[in-house]
C-alpha cells in the first residue's frame, strides 16, 4: 500500500527540493505505531521531537495538531506505522540558518505488519564494522541525517540476522541500527549511554521510566557476558537477543515481563511480517 502522505497538514507527496531537510539533513523525526487509533507512547514521542526542535533551534509544531492529522491518515488502519518528519523549511543557499524559519511538517503513515516470531523466538544480531561518530551537540537526537545508520544496514543482506549492533570510535556498544539495547547482570538491568552518540529512543525512555536501570559504557566483550539481552523500539517493542558472536541467550525475565509492560499499555505483540527497518 502506497503510505498515506502529507505535508504542512496538506494532503500532499512532495517538499520543495529547497528544503533544508533535503539539503542539509537539518531537521528531525519520529516513527511511532498507531493501534486502532491510539498512540500509547505519544507524550514520550511529542517530549523528544519538542526538546530536539530547541536544540536545534528551530520552532516546534503545533502537536495538537499534529496529533489530529496523525489520527486522520490513520483512519481505518487497525495497526499503523506513522513517520513525522520536521525541518527547519527552506532558505537562502548554503548552510547559515534562516533568521526566521518556517518548519515543513511531513506525516507517512502506512500499515504494519512485523515478524510475529521475533517477540517470542527473539531475533540474531551480527556487530557492524561502522563505527558511531562523536557528537554530543547531537547525540541522542532523531535527526534526519541517518548516514551512519544507512552504511551498517547495507553490511548485511542475511534475513536471519534481524539486527546490527553499533560500536562509537573507542569501541563501546551504543544501539542497534534502529533500536537500544538493554542488557542483564546478575538480575541488574543496564543500557549504553547515548551522550556522545546514538539515539535516546522513545521505547528506551520507558523502559528507564518503568523499570530501574543503570546506564553503563559497555564493549562487545562485556556484553556478550550478559545473561540476558534484548532490544527496545518504538514499532517493533521489546525483542529479545538469541545471537550475538556465537553466544546465545533464551528470552529471559526482564524482556518477558517488559513485553507484558508493551501489552497494558496498549501494544500489543505484531501480527504477520514485513521488513524490520524501523
């Protein structure tokens, strides 16, 4: 189905090619589910897009609104993946920002359907060679420039391997390609810290809201000495890591409890399959 398209809350398929979304990645966005017209994980969503416009410095949308014609593409969709592209509009050439901006809103909404299997039987990761680059003016922003995450996907073609694992320069573990990771010692559940790389996801922050977590810097070597590992994501939900390096791990407490967490409020495990790039 071809997604359901708007811009500027205008039913509409293109920007202008001036935007400065297109020309210089300057924007920021958010991919969020929608089942049977809710939005469960919305004030976590609206939180994140709204500090990152003030980080930017660029003025934020009218989220009410927004909200509004997210529900509106959404009609009739029982499950539904939503993407809200926001950028900084258009300009003068080169890459002094405009004194006054007028942000282009972009809404894609489309139906979802995931790997039913992934949630319970949990997904094998392979580690990519690409590395994360310091950034603390944008780490842990969903900024529309994914180059990085772009190069690790295109190292692998294997439908077996449902993730890839990113590393920054000094050889720490940040996320997945489109997901964080959690991780447990002896019962402590930790994640990575996203401070000078990597994405604070949406699925990331409830988790540390729910659930009592330390945030650690973490290699590959101490990862693999987990005793349980697992993925969050805001469309694809808590799955849990079976492979990595040639360890293996069960679905273990933590995920399942986490997953039943997914359920109460209102996502429910996906049903049938399509591709997991979210």
């Amino acid at each position: 189905m071809t997604p359901r398209l708007s811009v500027d809350f205008v039913d509409a398929g293109s920007v202008p090619a001036t935007d400065r979304g297109l020309l210089y990645g300057d924007g920021l966005f958010e991919t969020l589910r929608i089942v049977d017209g809710r939005m469960p994980l919305w004030e976590r969503h609206t939180a994140r897009l709204l500090a990152g416009c003030e980080r930017l410095r660029f003025p934020p949308p009218d989220t009410t609104r927004l909200r509004v014609e997210l529900g509106r593409l959404a009609a009739g969709l029982p499950d539904a993946v939503a993407r809200v592209t926001v950028t900084r509009g258009g300009g003068e050439r080169g890459y002094a920002p405009p004194t006054t901006p007028r942000p282009t809103v972009v809404v894609a909404v489309s139906p979802l359907t995931l790997d039913a299997r992934a949630p319970s039987e949990g997904v094998a990761v392979r580690v990519c060679d690409t590395r994360l680059a310091a950034q603390p003016l944008l780490a842990g922003l969903k900024h529309i420039n994914r180059l990085e995450q772009v190069l690790a996907r295109a190292e692998w073609d294997d439908p077996a391997i449902g993730e890839g694992l990113l590393r920054d320069i000094d050889g720490d573990i940040v996320s997945a390609t489109a997901a964080n990771l959690f991780a447990v010692f002896d019962g402590e559940l930790v994640t990575p810290a996203v401070d000078r790389a990597g994405v604070a996801g949406v699925a990331r922050a409830e988790v540390l809201a729910v659930r009592d977590v330390r945030v650690v810097r973490m290699n590959l070597a101490r990862l693999l000495e987990a005793d349980e590992v697992f993925l969050t994501s805001a469309v694809r939900g808590i799955l849990p890591v079976r492979a990595c390096e040639g360890r293996t791990w069960q679905a273990g407490p933590a995920a399942r409890a986490l997953q039943a967490h997914w359920r109460d409020i209102g996502l429910p495990s996906p049903m049938g399959r399509k591709d997991s790039d979210r």
